[in-house]
C-alpha cells in the first residue's frame, strides 16, 4: 500500500519509520511512504505557498493553487487515490477510520497544511477530512504519521501476530485489559491470582469484565457509542 503526503517539510519523514514493524513494512514492500514537496508549486521568485487573510486577521493562509497543482501531479500518476485532508474541522480518526483506510488498496494522499490554516477552497478537492484530535499542532505532518502507523500496521504481514489486533485497546470499543508478566511479584504488587490459575475460560471472563471496567473509568463516552 502506497501513502503520499504533500507538505513543506518532507524530510520530517525520513526519520521516524526507519525502525519498527513500519520500518520492517517498508523494507518488505508492504507499504511505501512518499513525502511529495509542496514548495516547488509554490508562486513566483521565492516560491510563496502563503498569504495574508481576506478581511484581516493575524498569520497567514496558505494559497489553494500550489496545493492544487502539488495533488495534480500526484494523482496524475495515481488517479485512484483516496484524498485527505488533515485538518483541526475534520472527522476524528479512530480505529474504525484505521480500518477503512487500510482496505483502500489504490492507497492514500495525505495534505499536511501549516500556518492558521488552508484557502477554503482546497475543501473541493479531497475526499475527506481528518483531524486526530482537539488540539494544536504547528502543521499536519504529525498528523499524517498518526494515520500512516495507525493504517499501516492493519495491513497483512505487518504485525508478527495478527491475532493481537483482535485484543488491542479499541478494537472492540473498549480499552484493553491490564496485562501483566514476569515476575510475579513486584514491589509488593502481585499479578492477579486468576492469570496464574491456567483456567482459561476463567482468565477470558476476567479479562473482558476488567476491559469493561477499565474503559467506564476512562473512557465512558466508548461504551455509550458501543451501546448506540
């Protein structure tokens, strides 16, 4: 599976995904990471990406024509791909989110904006909007990382063991169970006699009342979006 991403930094790309299983993914030629510059579409002398707001305002907008041309260029090549803009007004990405994405298979753009925002004309020509959280970021480049390690590691022969994803925090609305190891006792904290017992049906019940548990404690807005 393929990820583009537009952005005026692409070589806040090189670095993170050199290691883990994305990295592992990467030299498997599983899933391939295209940084796509946005400043050589950019305007005139000194390749402007930005402006001054209409009707005042402070910072700065960036322009709808380098990104534009920076996704007609890329979809050139790659008509089918799926386009995303990552923005703060988007849909919050979530595992379900993760999911679909991993299952579009032509691959995916990712637009990386920066500054107090993007022309609102640029709205017109992605597929969706994805933010992935409430909160400032100084541009979508983190934001992109976000999807790719979410997206990527859905992906078939990406994780070792494939059966995890099925116990992960969210994958069934819940957060995980608390997971424990050796050694037994640690700093006057044992691990729960029912881990230790080997009855696994007991473990199983143990392990999905504590999941419920957990997640009403932290997370009670999951289990109502379960029960709707």
């Amino acid at each position: 599976m393929d990820f583009y991403v537009i952005t005026l930094f692409p070589e806040m790309f090189e670095s993170p995904f050199r290691g883990g299983m994305i990295g592992r993914a990467i030299e498997q030629r599983i899933l391939a990471i295209h940084p796509h510059p946005l400043r050589p579409y950019g305007l005139g002398r000194y390749k402007q990406v930005d402006d001054a707001p209409y009707g005042g305002g402070s910072g700065m907008v960036m322009r709808p024509e380098p990104i534009a041309a920076a996704i007609d260029a890329v979809c050139a090549g790659h008509p089918a791909l799926w386009k995303v803009l990552l923005t703060p007004q988007g849909e919050i990405f979530n595992q379900a989110l993760a999911r679909e994405f991993a299952a579009k298979t032509e691959g995916i753009l990712l637009i990386a904006g920066r500054y107090e925002g993007i022309d609102e004309r640029v709205r017109s020509m992605v597929d969706q909007e994805i933010s992935i959280g409430d909160y400032v970021l100084s541009g979508g480049e983190l934001a992109a990382m976000v999807v790719i390690e979410a997206t990527g590691r859905l992906l078939a022969g990406v994780l070792g063991n494939p059966d995890s994803l099925k116990e992960e925090s969210f994958a069934e609305r819940t957060l995980e169970y608390p997971q424990y190891t050796r050694p037994e006792e640690f700093r006057g904290m044992r691990v729960p006699e029912i881990l230790l017992s080997g009855d696994h049906a007991k473990i199983r019940a143990w392990r999905e009342a504590e999941a419920r548990r957990r997640t009403a404690r932290r997370r009670p807005d999951l289990l109502e979006r379960r029960k709707f």
